[in-house]
C-alpha cells in the first residue's frame, strides 16, 4: 500500500488466538505513526435458531433429504410429485437428523483466525434460502473492529452498523430506547461470534431444546478452551426456534447459560395456520414442496410433535375454528374439541390420511394408527405448549409481522358453507356437526370439504365448505394475535412489515435486521453482571 495518508492495518498472532492490530500511516511519510490495538480477548457467542423447516435434515444413511439452499435447488425440487406415504416415510422425526451440508459463504482470512470456521459453527446447518445472507451481515455487523479503528485513525467521518444505531428510532411500541455511544463502545470489547444450530424440526422441541443445551455449554466450553473468556450466550431465534429457545432456558434449565434472546416472527400461542396446512396443505409452488393437500401433510405432520406444538393452545383463546352454521370452537378445549375429534369433518386430523398404507380406517374402535396420533397429542404436543405458557427469559426482545395488506393472516380458520340449498337448525330438521367427510376426484383433499350431515331422520343431507381466505394481520403465518405477549420479562416488541419466512431477509426492509441488531447490543450491556465484566466498567 502507498499513498501518504493511506492506513496499514493487519492481524499479528502471538501465542494463543488472540490478535492484535498494527496501524500504522504510511512508511514513507517521515512522521509515520504506529499503534498497537489489542483486540478483546472476551467472547459471548450470538447462536442463531431457525424456525420450523428452516434446518436442513439427513436419514440415517447420512442423505440429505431436506436441503433448501435456493428456491430451485434440485434437493427441494425432488420434492415435487412425492406422495403422502413416500413423505412418511422420508420425513420420519425417529430416521431423521440434522444435515450440515448446506451452502454456506465462505469466511474471509480475518474471521477464520479468530474463530472456527463458519461451517464448524454450524452455518451449513440452517437453510441458506432463508438465512444465506443474514448470517454474514450479522457476523460482520458484531465483528467490524477493523472497520471502526480505521474509520477513527483516518477521520474519514463513516460510522460502523453499530455505531449508525446510536440516536436511531426504530419505533417500537414498546421499549424503545436508542443505543448509546457508552453502550456501543462497551459492544467493541467483546467478540460476538456468530453461530447456527439447526435441529431435528419434526421431533419434539423440547428434545431439540435439551440437545441445543448441550451444544451451548460445548460453544462456552471451547471458546474457553481457545484461549477466550466466555461464560454467556445470546440466542436469536426466528418462528419454531423461539418456542426451542424457550424450552431451552425455561424448561430445562438453559438460561444460566444465556445472556438474553431476541424473537422474531414467534408463534407464541400458536397459529391457526398450522391447522390450515395440515387439513388443506399449501397452494402453489410452496404446496409441491412442502404437500399441497390435507392426505400429503397429515401422513407426515400426525407423527411429528414438532410441527404439532405450532398449534393454538389454551392462551390463543376461543372461537378461532368457525364452521358456517354449525359451530364456533373451540369453546374451551382445543385439545378434546378439535384435534382429539375423530369423527367430525372438520377435525385436525382425518384418520385415514395417517397411514397411507394402512387399510384399517373408520372402524368404530380406536386403530394402532389413531392410537400413536392420540398419544403424541397428549403426551408431546399438549404439554410442550401448555408448560410454555407464561415462560420467557427474563431478558427478552421480539419482533412480529403486522402487515394485513401485503401478508394477510388466519386470526380465525372459517369454513363457509358454499352449498345451493341452505339448511336451518330448528327442531325439526337437526343436523349433526359430525358427518360423513366426502373427497370427489377434482376437490384433491384441500379447500373444499364435502360433507353428508345425518338428520334426524337419519338420512344425510350434503353440504359444501370452503375454507376462507386469511384476512387478517400478520406474517403470512403468524396473526397478530398468536405472535404479541406480555410478560415482565419483555424489555422490548415492535411490529414490523416482514414476510414470515423471509422475516430477516433485506430485500423487503431492514427493519427487523435493524431491531436485532439493537437488541443483541442491549442483551450485551448485562455482561457487566457477569465475571466478564471489565473493572473499570
């Protein structure tokens, strides 16, 4: 490099990983000056937990077979024209676990002498569609203290991501509160070394969260072993992994190792969308991936208690599942009224979806296949949801989508009755809400129901239901209603006009990055709790 004013700056390795900086002005110039900044030697790890299909997966044979690198990867394509018990069998929660193959941006020569490579911290873990490049504008925006030493040795009037934080409103209805100029400065002694850890998402979260626990005290542990001081973490979690995050520090006793977590886009009392997917499955492009009807979804969704715990439970409230003309529920029990009924039509699970393979259906007595679903409902999904209630971090910050217009949401799943003739519920002509469900070839099992109602004469009189459009606000998956909670715990919640899958994509806005960003240097202020405070701090 030449040029009078121009800066030399380059990492000089002593014992141990530890670097420190030589900057020094230009050599020719006769009046040159060099100083020594010792970079900081103090460590809190930033793991990132991604949400429901968010981490790629292998069998037990080492196959990736969910791997979502782009919206064309071949891997997700092969998807397309895979039927329902094939899904099963693929996408089975006890022959399944978690892939670290996926694409990953390479680190440059700076990041990988200071730390593990990406993909040792677990990058490839995470689906790079969704995450490809939050993940390195994260990495850079807490490790950027080459960035801010030139910017203050050359005067050249830029400021780091962090630094153009500080005074900057972000509008949060609750909680907001600028970063300081102390508070970024404080940031600048410390690493924040970006991790992923993906999970297993058909299993139950609360197995994924005791797993994360273990390869959290492992992140500390190896930090420490590096040479750094680390005794913390911070967790940024996105849609399911705030529930993974939550029986992490909540349920299983993970919070004495964590330093605070941010939400974005969290389910927290479920979504009604989960109840939509599996009784109609998605439309278009997203459907051939992931099952474009209710038989596809149900074969892999009535075995997997993951997908299961984004249900509404008791806190989402009543009356979210309305059936045109018949009933409105739940009316208390979501469990018992609408995902335990097996006879009526417009119960979460229809029976003879579970098992593809199997031809025992219908029969009057609980099969082997409505017995396994009835156990994962009791035992797995119903207390994972319910012992969440009400358990948050004490140091917890979030984001939601609250854009009806531009991604509507299910506030409610309505069932409207399409039907020519229309019936009244007097006492003279009484309908039964069960009924016998009815698949015509061209209705495929997804957004048209059609049923044979008994009357009391005991003959049938047929009806036709739509399921109506969302209209609410929202994501695209999460309402307003699911995603917002109060708690003592919450020191922070803004909504925010983000897209449930891309919540931390930058092409729509860079708002929730922003709002994350902010939140993670506040958590950090808490270290000075810790015994990796500074003295003087």
């Amino acid at each position: 490099m030449s040029g009078k004013n121009e800066i030399i700056i380059e990492p000089v390795y002593g014992e141990g990983p530890l670097p420190y900086y030589p900057v020094v002005t230009d050599r020719k110039d006769k009046n040159a000056v060099a100083k020594i900044y010792k970079l900081p030697e103090r460590v809190i790890p930033v793991i990132f937990l991604p949400g429901v299909m968010g981490s790629n997966l292998k069998s037990s044979d080492g196959k990736a077979v969910w791997l979502a690198n782009c919206s064309t990867s071949p891997d997700l394509l092969a998807w397309i024209g895979k039927n329902a018990g094939q899904r099963k069998r693929i996408l089975d929660p006890d022959s399944t676990s978690v892939f670290n193959g996926g694409n990953i941006d390479p680190e440059g020569a700076k990041e990988r002498a200071m730390f593990k490579s990406r993909r040792e911290r677990g990058w490839g873990e995470v689906v790079a569609m969704s995450y490809g490049t939050f993940l390195p504008w994260l990495q850079e925006a807490l490790n950027d203290h080459d960035t801010m030493i030139i910017n203050k040795m050359t005067n050249n009037g830029e400021k780091t991501l962090r630094e153009q934080l500080i005074d900057m409103n972000l509008n949060a209805e609750k909680g907001e509160s600028c970063l300081t100029d102390s508070e970024v400065a404080l940031s600048y002694k410390y690493f924040f070394p970006v991790h992923a850890m993906g999970y297993n998402w058909l299993q139950s979260n609360l197995v994924s969260a005791n797993i994360i626990k273990s390869r959290i005290e492992k992140t500390i542990q190896d930090y420490q072993a590096m040479g750094y001081k680390c005794e913390k973490v911070i967790l940024v979690t996105h849609s399911m992994g705030g529930l993974v995050a939550r029986c992490c520090s909540e349920l299983q006793g993970g919070n004495k190792y964590i330093l605070g977590i941010v939400h974005g886009v969290m389910p927290d009392s479920g979504s009604p969308m989960a109840y939509k997917r599996m009784k109609a499955g998605e439309a278009g492009a997203t459907g051939w991936v992931i099952g474009s009807n209710g038989a596809e979804m149900t074969a892999v969704l009535a075995q997997s208690p993951g997908p299961l715990q984004l249900l509404p439970g008791f806190a989402y409230g009543p009356g979210w599942l309305r059936i045109d003309g018949l009933a409105s529920l739940p009316k208390s029990d979501p469990y018992t009224e609408i995902y335990l009924e097996r006879r009526a039509w417009w119960g979460l699970c229809e029976e003879r979806f579970i098992n593809p393979e199997s031809e025992e259906i219908d029969s009057d007595q609980p099969n082997e296949n409505w017995g396994g679903y009835e156990f994962l409902i009791l035992n797995k999904v119903q207390p994972v949801i319910e012992n969440l209630r009400n358990n948050y971090h004490c140091n917890t910050w979030m984001f939601y989508g609250n854009n009806g217009n531009k991604f509507p949401s299910y506030n409610v799943i309505e069932w409207k009755d399409i039907s020519n003739v229309k019936y009244k519920n007097s006492d003279s002509h009484k309908i039964s809400n069960n009924g016998v469900i009815f698949y015509p070839p061209d209705v495929n099992n997804k957004t048209t129901r059609i049923a044979g109602l008994i009357n009391e004469d005991g003959g049938y009189q047929y009806k036709k239901f739509e399921l109506s459009p969302p209209d609410s606000d929202g994501d695209g998956t999460v309402p307003v209603r699911g995603a917002i909670f109060n708690t003592s715990g919450l020191k922070s919640q803004i909504g925010l006009s983000v897209d449930h899958e891309g919540a931390y994509k930058d092409d729509e806005t860079m708002d929730s990055r922003w709002f994350t960003l902010r939140a993670i240097l506040k958590i950090a202020q808490e270290i000075k709790t810790t015994g990796l405070a500074y003295a003087n701090e």
